[in-house]
C-alpha cells in the first residue's frame, strides 16, 4: 500500500505497508515494488474497526438481520473485526451447545473476523468455564430486561457468582447497567395511563436507572476482583462514576455508541421508532457532557450496538411496542468522526481499545509489523449523505438516514485482501488471549 498518512500506535506517517501471507511484514517509505499495489496516497491508513458491541441475531432470528448482510455491512462501513453478542440468537450463547450453534452458523459466511461473547444469565453458573475454553472473548450481563425470554435479566448474585466465576477464568464481564426497578415501574405506569410516545418511553428510562446500575455493577465488579466492561453509557455521570472506580483500582472500561453523541431526545421524537434504544438518547446537555467525556480521554471505544429488526418491528406509533435497537454496524467509523470526535483518536477508540477488552490486542487492533493486515482507507475530508440505498443491511432503515456522515471508506482490508461488497465472505474466529 503506497503513500497513505499510516496511523501508528505512535502517530501519523507518510509511509508505504508491505504485506504477505496476511501479515504487517513492514512500515516505511519507499518500499521495494514489483508486487501488487494500493495506491494509498492523500488518504489516511487506518487499522481496521473493531466493533466491540454487535447483535447480527443469528441463529434462530436472521430474518433480523443475519451473518450474511450484517457482515457484509460492517465491512461497507471500515469493520475488520467484530464482537456478536450472546443474545437476540436462538438458542441463546449461554452453554456449550449454544456457542457450538453460533459458531456451525457463521462458519464460512463472514465478510469479517469476529469473536463471540458468552451469556451471564440465571442458572448458567456452571457453563461459563465450557464458554471460556470454546473460545468466547468474555460474558455478557443484563441488568434489566433484555427484551428476549431467552436471555434473562442477571440478579446481583448471579452477576456476583458469575463475575467471580469469570475473574477466576480470567474474562471479563460486560454489563447491560439499567435498573430493573426503575424503569419496569415507570414503563409498567406510563402503559397504564395509555401513553405511548417516545418522550413517555425515554422518561421511562432516567438517567438515574443508568447511573445507579452503573454504581452496582462496579462495586460488585470491585468485590468479585472481575474486569468489568460497562456498555453503551449514555451519561457523562455514569462514566465518572468508572473513572472513579479506576482510581481506586477496579478494572474497568466502558464505551459508548455515535448515536449518543448524534441524536438528542428531541430527534428521537422526530425519527420515531429508528431512533428507539435502550438506554435512551437523551437531551442536548446531556449529549453535551457526554461528549467532553470523550474529549478528556475517559471513555475506552466506540461501539454500534448494532439491534436491527424488521421493519415491521420498527415502524408504528406505540413507543413502548416497538423494537428497541438503532442499526449502525455500517457508519460506526463515519459516526464517530461526525461526532466530532478527532481523527487521531480514532486508532484509540475504534482499535486498540476494543481490541485489549476483546483480547486480540498485538493481533488486531494496530498498524504495526507483526500484526494482521487488517486496514481501512478513509478519505477523511470527504462527506456524504446517507441513504437507504447504500446499506447493506438485511432490512435498510436506519436512524441516521438522511443525515450527512463525515469521511468516505474507500476501501477495507482484512489480513491484506479486500473485503466487504464484491469479495466473498472469509472471516474467520479469533479466540481470546486470556490473562489473570
């Protein structure tokens, strides 16, 4: 690859990449030529997204979206590896013989590489040490209802067992932090009194009940000595509180998604039900605070939290009925830089910050020689409209639609072959390197 500004753990430089047998061989200007060429110049070289926080609900609900489109989406948009969640699939990732379910079904049709999360749910105790010798790169935790019978809400002591079960397997544990109590009883009075707008369901759904899940999450993490990963935050009061619980010494990370940062509760009324998600958008300060949060260096990644659903489960008037999930797999990169958050920042949030939580760090995750050629080519001064038609979702709506994203893909590299639309599918599993 010639010429491009390659993002470095250290910095920007002007450099070519060579590449063979899939992997980073060299970094430096000038290389030798007579091999096949990219031509990369006026262009930036990035390492290919990590998206820490994708539910492609395969098995059991592809008509959701599926391995196929989803995949394929996600390398559209500068993913070269992704992490699917243990839920919204049938059966559920939370045994041996879910994961071995999950892994027969995506053998063969992803565009990309991916790792699977495990379940942490009431009565799997004993399955998580079989998830962690299959392969599953941590467990995932609801606090509040999950919005699926399969996959129940996880009490304190399940999360405290379960979080010393996966400190002892040196996993971590990402959590889903809402109050059940708070938002079942807010949502159970709002559908009582017959309200049904989408201002009624984010007021079902507080700050507070992120706030408060957040603070018990990290004190049960704190106790469990459990790495403890908090998804999808949407106040800059819920990432204080695991900055402050980092000072005093609990492993703790934290994302939050572009839709955060892009859409206000007062979109959300406009959009509709594209715009339903859990937890909520929220208002133009908070947007505002969350924001500086990600300006200081607080927050670890950026992640889609791509939920899509069929379109008959996205569209109605019923805020409370209609399925809770924002479709982003494909703009997660484009997202983040119309966020305002810097180019240089990038490398951090959508690479090497997924990929220690993950545990493919020094394989995926980095420009650097030794590691896979996982790339993406952004213009970076370029800008665009989106569309329904350009994605390539299973069903194409998405909140963003309509809106003008900043950057252009130009091209995606997965261990140094293209990918995404026009190549065949050849991702492949990539296990996590555990630690204690």
């Amino acid at each position: 690859m010639r010429g491009g500004r390659v993002w470095c753990p250290a910095g920007p430089v002007l450099a070519d990449i060579g590449v063979l047998d899939g992997m980073i061989r060299a970094i430096a200007p000038d290389l030798p030529g007579g091999h096949a060429e990219i031509d990369a110049r006026d262009l930036e070289v990035l390492p290919g997204v990590i998206d820490a926080h994708v539910h492609l609900n395969d098995p059991g609900r592809a008509h959701w979206e599926g391995f196929d489109s989803g995949t394929l989406a996600l390398a559209a948009g500068g993913t070269t590896t992704f992490a699917d969640m243990p839920l919204n699939c049938i059966p559920a990732t939370t045994s041996a013989e879910g994961l071995r379910a999950k892994l027969a079904a995506v053998a063969g049709r992803s565009h990309v590489d991916y790792v699977l999360w495990g379940g942490l749910v009431p009565g799997n105790h004993a399955e998580l040490a079989a998830l962690a010798g299959g392969g599953v790169c941590g467990f995932k935790a609801f606090l509040s209802g999950s919005g699926v019978a399969e996959f129940a809400r996880a009490d304190d002591l399940t999360l405290f067992e379960g979080m010393v079960e996966a400190a002892r397997l040196g996993l971590p544990v990402a959590v889903h932090a809402e109050s059940e109590e708070i938002t079942a009883a807010l949502t159970a009075r709002a559908v009582a009194g017959g309200e049904r707008t989408m201002r009624a369901y984010i007021a079902s759904r507080p700050a507070i009940a992120e706030i408060e899940a957040v603070a018990r999450a990290l004190l049960i993490a704190e106790e469990a000595a459990c790495a403890v990963h908090l998804c999808h935050l949407s106040t800059a009061r819920a990432v204080a509180l695991v900055v402050a619980a980092r000072a005093r010494g609990v492993r703790a990370t934290c994302e939050t998604c572009p839709h955060y940062l892009l859409l206000t509760d007062t979109d959300a009324e406009e959009i509709g039900a594209l715009a339903k998600c859990a937890p909520p958008v929220r208002s133009h300060d908070e947007l505002r605070a969350l924001g500086a949060s990600v300006a200081r260096g607080e927050i670890d990644m950026f992640g889609s939290d791509h939920s899509p659903a069929p379109i008959g489960l996205k569209h109605g008037d019923d805020m409370f009925a209609v399925w809770g999930g924002i479709a982003g797999a494909q703009t997660l990169l484009t997202g983040t830089l119309t966020a305002g958050v810097p180019l240089a920042s990038v490398p951090r949030l959508l690479g090497l910050g997924p990929a220690d939580l993950l545990g493919v760090a020094g394989r995926k995750g980095a420009l650097q020689v030794g590691g896979d050629a996982d790339l993406v080519v952004l213009d970076g001064a370029a800008s665009g409209i989106l569309t329904a038609e350009s994605l390539h979702y299973r069903h194409p709506q998405a909140a963003l639609v309509g809106r003008t994203l900043q950057g252009r893909v130009m091209s995606t590299l997965l261990r140094g072959r293209a990918a995404g639309p026009g190549h065949p599918p050849s991702g492949r599993h990539v296990a996590r390197r555990r630690s204690r």
